[in-house]
C-alpha cells in the first residue's frame, strides 16, 4: 500500500509499504478514508525527537472498516468508524479508570500508546491506505454511513477531543472567561470548546493572522502577542483581573516575544500571570522529558524554568497530559451529528495523499493558510 514514510528532517516522501494484516483475534483493518496531518506530527518531522526514518506518520484516522479478527464482536465490514490516537486496551487499571491516553497493557514500559509515533509503540500510522486497529471493539467509534460530515468526524481522532481536553483540566465552567494560548487547530479546537461548555468570553493568542481570524470568526477575542504582552493586553479586557481559567495549546515550541526564536516556558508563564488568583491552567499543549533542538542545555533535557513561585503565590491549579480521547469522543460525535458542532472550520484543505510531502512543507512553515489538512488517501 501507498503511505507517507519519514525519512529524516523535513522530508517525507510516499512510498510502498507491506500491507497491514489481522496479528490478532481483536484487530480490524480499516480502509483508511480520511488522515488528518497534526502539529505533533511535525514535532517529528522537524528532527525534533527520536524518531528514526521508516516511521509511517499518521494518528488521526477515520475510515472503513474492510477486515475483522475473529474475536470482534461489535464490528462488521463495512462499518463507517473512527480511531482514537491513542491506542488502549480497555481493560487496564487506567483505561478502566478512563484514562486511555495512558494504557498500561499496548506499549509495555510506557504508559500509553498511539499509532504512528515515535515511542509509543509498534502501531503503524494511518496517513496510508489502510491501518491495524488492535483492540478494535473498544478503539473503534462508529459513525453514520455515507460520507457526510466526514471532516468533522475526522477531528474525533485527536484535536476536537483534544482542545475539550485543555477545558477538562482547566476546569472550565458556563460564565468564566478563558484564555488560549495558540491558535492553531488544538486552539482554535479549545477555544471552540470552551464556547461550548458555555464560557462568558474567549481570548486566542498567537501572531499568525490567518488564526488570529479564525478566532475572531468563532467568536473569539483574537490577541498578537507581537503588539505586546498578551497578559497585559488580557487584562485591559477583563477590568485587571486576567481569565478565571487558561489553556496552553502550544507546548515547548513557543516563541519568544518580539523575537525570532524559542522560550520553552513562556506559555506556560504567561499563563501564571493572565489567570486570576485562584483560576486553573490546562495543558494539552505537547512537553517533552527530551528536545534534542532545544535551545539551551536544560531544555534539551526537559527541563524548563517555569514561575513555580507565582504559580503557588496566585493559588493556581494546573492539569496536564495528552487527550483520553475516549472520555469524550462519543459525546462529541452526537453533537455533530445533531448539528451543535462543527469543528471542520479548522480544515483548510483537503488532499490525496500524493500531496503530502507538499502539504507538510506548507503546514511545518505555516504557509498559503495551511492550517489543518486532511489526507484523502483513496482520492484521485
């Protein structure tokens, strides 16, 4: 099959490779529909993990299913359904707890597991024509038949459940206001979120100005950090209180005021010093226990200096972690289909999986209003 390979550094390239075959009783395979490309995935594409060239990228995924192991019980070919990025088992002492995102049985030493990402286990990815859902009766979600609303139910996989997530650990209640760091699509997705658990007042900040609209478009209050400190300008919003709640969706890439080059911390310290005294922080936003391009010798090891001090002094709460997609992803998906959500307006474009290697090369230098895209991999 066709499917998009890592080969170093800011090159991927398509490439044939062995086909996905059932390995156990549990395990469907799926005709791989719908791929979505996410910011975590240039984490690797940029050389900025310990990923080695061969990886088949690709953990958003929605697609067909075309075979079932004879263990399956919920699922028949030709099931419309969508995968959680995290691999679970479901039956672990955290997936019973709910936390699928740190499954103690699919990545054994680790806790969690996902496909197609360096570290987290032998789960081929999905920006291919077809994929290995193990644990398929518990992984798999289904959707209605046909193709409607399919860019909506591809953002299920990660960045819709995701950007809920940032809320989750935040605590965001109806009537409190929120501040977003980052408008790309985990943002965008968090501040989407934050408006539907009812939020009085949303803010986004970032410096691009295609997501700067986006913001605005959804009825966000949009915030260049390069016209000044974000959490002063919050502030000027909100009568010098700053937010009741904050959600970082950038992570250990974040730039530097003014500056072209990285702050490892800042978000996260900009977020001690916008939230009020009491409030609550989430962080989705991807942190890492090594950066090998980190700028400093602290950050390669993980290490950041972050406000602690200010954190404990403001009595302020923060949770972290990747998405237990499979928390939300059911709810979610009744809310598109009955029409109360629409989180496809991130997408902004939708290509065959020949384009691919384009399409990472605009999205990594956030070009021609590459925001989100999604891989058509059996499109013409």
């Amino acid at each position: 099959m066709r499917a998009v390979v890592y080969k170093g550094p800011f090159e991927v390239a398509i490439e044939q490779v062995e086909d996905p075959r059932i390995q156990h009783p549990n395990d469907v395979i799926v005709r791989v529909t719908s791929t979505a490309i996410c910011g975590s995935d240039l984490h690797m594409y940029e050389g900025r993990t310990a990923a080695e060239p061969g990886i088949v990228f690709g953990h958003e995924n929605l697609g067909v299913v075309e075979e079932t192991g004879e263990g399956v019980t919920s699922l028949s070919r030709g099931d419309r359904v969508v995968m959680p990025f995290n691999v679970a088992c479901g039956f672990c002492k955290n997936c019973t707890a709910g936390f699928t995102g740190f499954c103690l049985t699919v990545n054994p030493g680790f806790a969690g597991g996902a496909y197609g990402y360096v570290a987290m286990g032998p789960y081929t990815g999905g920006q291919a024509e077809y994929v290995r859902v193990p644990y398929a009766d518990f992984n798999c979600l289904k959707l209605p038949e046909g193709t409607e609303k399919e860019t909506d139910f591809v953002l299920l996989a990660d960045i819709f459940p995701t950007g809920y997530h940032g809320n989750e650990l935040a605590d965001v209640r109806p009537g409190e206001s929120v501040a977003v760091y980052g408008g790309g699509p985990v943002g965008l997705m968090a501040a989407y979120s934050a408006m539907l658990r009812g939020a009085s007042k949303v803010f986004v900040v970032d410096r691009v100005a295609e997501r700067l609209q986006k913001a605005e478009e959804i009825g966000a209050v949009p915030i260049d950090f390069t016209q000044g400190n974000p959490a002063e300008q919050i502030k000027e919003h909100t009568d010098g209180q700053g937010t009741d709640k904050g959600v970082d969706a950038v992570g250990y890439q974040a730039q530097a005021q003014g500056e072209d080059r990285e702050e490892p911390a800042i978000v996260l310290n900009s977020l001690v010093e916008t939230v009020r005294p009491t409030g609550a922080l989430g962080v989705p936003g991807l942190y890492v226990p090594s950066d090998p391009g980190g700028p400093d010798d602290q950050a390669k090891k993980g290490m950041l200096m972050v406000s602690i001090g200010r954190l404990f002094e403001k009595g302020l709460r923060m949770g972290t972690g990747q998405c237990n997609v499979k928390r939300y992803n059911r709810h979610l998906r009744d809310m598109i289909i009955e029409g109360r959500a629409t989180p496809s307006f991130v997408v902004s474009h939708e290509l065959p999986l020949d384009q691919a290697p384009t399409a990472y090369e605009k999205f990594d230098k956030r070009v021609e209003g590459y925001t989100k895209v999604v891989l058509h991999p059996h499109a013409a």
